[in-house]
C-alpha cells in the first residue's frame, strides 16, 4: 500500500462512495480529492481501493484530525472534553 503524504490520510473505498460524498463527509472539494490523487479515475472508483484523503478544514479555519477509519479524532474525545460542536 502507499503511504499517503503529510496532512492527508489513506481511506479504503466502501461500496457506495463517490469522490462528493467523500468530500461532503471530511469537508474537502472534490477537486482536492482529485489533486491528492492524481492516479485514480473519479468516475469509477473500486472497493478496496485506497485513497488519500486531505484533512479537511473546520468552522474556524482548523484543521480537523481525522482517524483514518471515518472517524473524527475530536469526536472520539469529546466525551473527555465535554460536548464539542463540529
């Protein structure tokens, strides 16, 4: 598998998933998907494909950690922190 670069994240392509529904999930543009992954074809992603995704940016211009399972690190420890607003 090839490591993805920094600020990015490897995802396995699910069944389902299309490059703007990934992007609406991790706040990104599909047209950062598509620069992060120069080798892919957009229209016909496989499952089991691994992707690179860029950490997307939140409400106040940071930027979100993210898993690498489809799950926001922030998320994981809000029970620790409180309730936080994403």
């Amino acid at each position: 598998m090839n490591q993805c670069p920094i600020g990015t994240f490897p995802y396995t392509i699910q069944q389902g998933d299309t490059l703007w529904r990934l992007a609406q999930r991790y706040n990104i543009t599909v047209t950062a998907l598509v620069a992060t992954n120069p080798n892919i074809n957009p229209t016909n992603l496989l499952v089991g494909q691994v992707i690179c995704i860029p950490h997307g940016k939140g409400i106040c211009g940071q930027f979100l950690q993210h898993d690498g399972l489809g799950g926001n690190i922030m998320e994981q420890f809000s029970p620790l922190l409180g309730k936080v607003q994403l």
